[in-house]
C-alpha cells in the first residue's frame, strides 16, 4: 500500500474562535483532498494571536502540506504570510507586479463605495509582500493565494472569505508543487451507505462485529440531519473487504447508497413516477418545504406548502373540520391526515405530507408532550401515517419533525411500487 500522503488545515481568524463566525473553509479543503487521495490529518482553528498562529502553522508544516486560510488582509492583525515565511525559513519581499494589481482593485473597490482610495493605499504593499519562492496563484478580491514549495512538502495560503478560497482553490491544485505533491497520492474509492431508523451505536457496533475497519478501509459513522452517514474509504486492493462490511453494515433501515440529500432523492422518486407534491406543515413551520427547494430543479415537483399554525388557518386553508379539531386537537392523527387530504386537494397534487406537533418549550401537557410530532402522508398509492415522541429542544425536535417527514413520503413511494 503506498504510503499517506497527510495534510493539515488551519483556518485562522479571532472571529472564530470567539464563535462569531463558523469555519466554513476546512470542511470545504478536507473534504476537496480527501477526494484527491490527500489524508485531512486535522484541522486547527486559531485567533489571530501571532505565537499561538505561529505554532499551528509550525506544527502545520509537519505533514506533507499545509493549508491555512485567512490572516492575508490588510490589517495589522492580518499576519500570517510574515509568520508562514519565518516558519517555513524564508525570507519576504515585496512583488511589484502583485502590488499593482492589488492597487487597481481597492481603487474600483473605493470607487464603487464612493470613499478616497487612501482609506485603501496603506494595505497595498502589505499585501503584495510574499515569502521568498512563494508562487502567486492569483487574487479573487485583494487578498492573493500562495503556494510555497518546500522540496517534496508545499504550504498554501488562501484568502479567509469563503467565496474568494473556493474561486482560487482550483488553480492552486494546479500548480507545480501541487501537481508533484498529489502524483504521490493515491485516491481512495468511497462507498456511501445512508440509514434512517438507526442509531449509530446500533451500526458501529454492526461494524464491530464484522471485524471493524482497517485492512484497507477506513470507516466514518456519522450522525448528519438526523441520520446516519457511514462512508467508506477503500485503499486499492481492499475491495473484497469492503464489500464485506457493507454487507455486513446493510439493513432494514439502509434507504441510500448516494451521496444525496434526503430531500433530492425524494423529489427524484417522485419525478420518475410523473408525481406532484406539496407539504402542510404546523410546528415545522415551512422547514419541510425548505429542504425541497433548497434542491434546483425542484420546481417541477414541489407545487407548494400551506404553513397552519393556527387552527383557524387548518380550517380555512386546508379545510380541516371544525369537529376533528374540537374532539382530537390540533396536535393529533385525525388532525395530520386532514391536513395532508386538504393539502391535497386544495394544491392540486398528487402526493401531500403533513406535521403537526409540539415543538415547545411550552404547550405541552402529560397527555401530549412536548416533542409529541404526528405526520400523514397521502398519496394515490395509499396513505401512511407516524407518530413520534421526539426528545430534544425547540430546534431539534422540528429538524427531526422534518426528516421524518421526508422520509415518510420515501417509504409511501417505494413501499408501494414493492407490493
């Protein structure tokens, strides 16, 4: 087997660390490498302090590549070239070519603010200083990307804006430094296997019991939107052993071997059936319809929702009965199915699924508690119906409330095509 080829990510900025902002860009570089046969071998986060930056970037340079993010700006905090060229033994200078281009950028910049370009000038020529040999990849706002080669190792520095990273990323790979850094390694294949019903004790002690990973596969079980991710990264030659474990790992409560979002693979069921569909939602407020079209192409599929919080809004917008909310409750089965039929009728579609519950903190009671959710979904191959009694806070139990109803129209659709 060839031997790693292992990277560390740093993501620098105070504004992270002080939780103001989450770290968007070390998912985004994991996530890119691991693809290119590149082991994410941990991702640091740090303030802008310079000793404890500095140590990170040190230890950074331990692996094979170092990536870090931010700390390229203008500013007086903005100092991780300077500690990069000290920890890498090279010295700076000051690239006038990069100088220029950085000056007509914060002079459009100035112009369409309509502020002096001296509020601009000072940070010019900090951000044209470089570490001796870096290359300059090129510049998404004016902050540039460097790659430093350092014999059979490289460091990257990438601007912090998520936006400006992601633009450069692709021609950084395609630098020299990288181009000879990823020929050494080797990509694994991934397998994608996705549970819904399961817990993830339940399936990492399936994987124990088939032997764990190793061998050439390295497993990952992740709870992700109330599900359960399990990928596995098979090394060439390990394949027989992977299929083992997924044989091993597959179940009853195994619905995807995509790497699809739940909601995507719902409107494609639905979109190869020539079927329609809609969502009546209470406590999930409309997240249910979120999740759809947040996927493009929805349009097709997804006609709508109804948002009934209020029980006058059932009645008169889904045209649930007056006496099935005086005698079961807003939050009730009887209440569900009438929702998800108005929804129905009322939209036009062919498939409609309903929520209605108690998310809480309030309004629970001992004969219906907080986290006590009913779904219905109803369709022209049957109905189908859940009740679920959802631990969790506000916010937990409404995302729960909303996978659950995703996956309720999964299994009308499929179930049905089985039988």
């Amino acid at each position: 087997m060839a031997p790693r080829v292992a990277a560390s990510i740093v993501a620098s900025g105070s504004e992270l660390v002080r939780g103001d902002r989450q770290d968007r860009n070390g998912p985004f570089l994991a996530a890119s490498l691991l693809a290119l046969g590149v082991e994410p071998a941990r991702i640091t986060v740090v303030g802008d302090d310079p000793v404890e930056l500095e140590a990170a970037l040190r230890e950074g340079l331990e692996h094979d590549l170092l990536v870090v993010s931010g700390g390229l700006g203008p500013t007086h905090d903005d100092r991780t070239v300077e500690l990069l060229a000290r920890a890498a033994g090279a010295g700076l200078r000051t690239d006038e070519q990069l100088a220029t281009e950085i000056e007509e950028i914060s002079r459009r910049v100035a112009a369409r603010l309509n502020r002096p370009y001296a509020d601009f000038e000072h940070g010019v020529r900090k951000q044209a200083t470089i570490p001796d040999g870096a290359t300059i990849v090129g510049l998404a706002g004016t902050a540039p990307a460097l790659v430093l080669g350092l014999g059979e190792r490289a460091a990257v520095a990438l601007p912090g804006p998520p936006r400006e990273l992601q633009a450069l990323w692709p021609r950084v790979l395609e630098t020299e430094s990288l181009r000879r850094l990823l020929a050494r390694a080797v990509a694994p294949q991934r397998r994608v296997l996705r549970f819904y019903g399961a817990s993830e004790s339940e399936v990492a002690r399936a994987l124990a019991a088939a032997g764990g990973d190793g061998d050439g596969v390295d497993v990952t079980i992740c709870a992700r939107n109330f599900e359960i991710h399990v990928d596995l990264f098979v090394q060439p030659g390990a394949e027989s052993r992977a299929e083992e474990l997924e044989a091993a790992l597959s179940s009853s409560h195994l619905f995807s071997r995509e790497e699809v979002a739940t909601a995507e693979l719902v409107l494609t069921l639905l979109r190869e059936r020539g079927l329609t569909l809609a969502t009546a939602e209470s406590c999930t407020g409309g997240l249910v319809a979120a999740r759809l079209t947040e996927v493009p192409g929805s349009s097709d599929v997804f006609a709508g929702a109804v948002v009934a919080y209020a029980n006058e809004v059932k009645a008169a917008q889904l045209g649930v009965p007056d006496a099935v909310l005086r005698d079961h409750g807003a939050v009730s089965a009887e209440t569900a199915e009438a929702m998800a039929r108005g929804a129905r009728e009322r939209l036009g579609v062919d498939v409609a699924v309903s929520v209605t519950g108690i998310a809480g903190p309030d309004g629970g009671t001992a004969e219906k508690p907080v986290g006590l959710v009913f779904l219905h979904a109803s369709g022209p191959m049957g109905e189908r119906r859940l009740r679920f009694d959802f631990p969790g806070d506000r916010e937990t139990i409404r995302g729960r409330a909303a996978t659950a109803a995703l996956h309720l129209v999964r299994r009308l659709v499929t179930e049905s095509a089985q039988t």
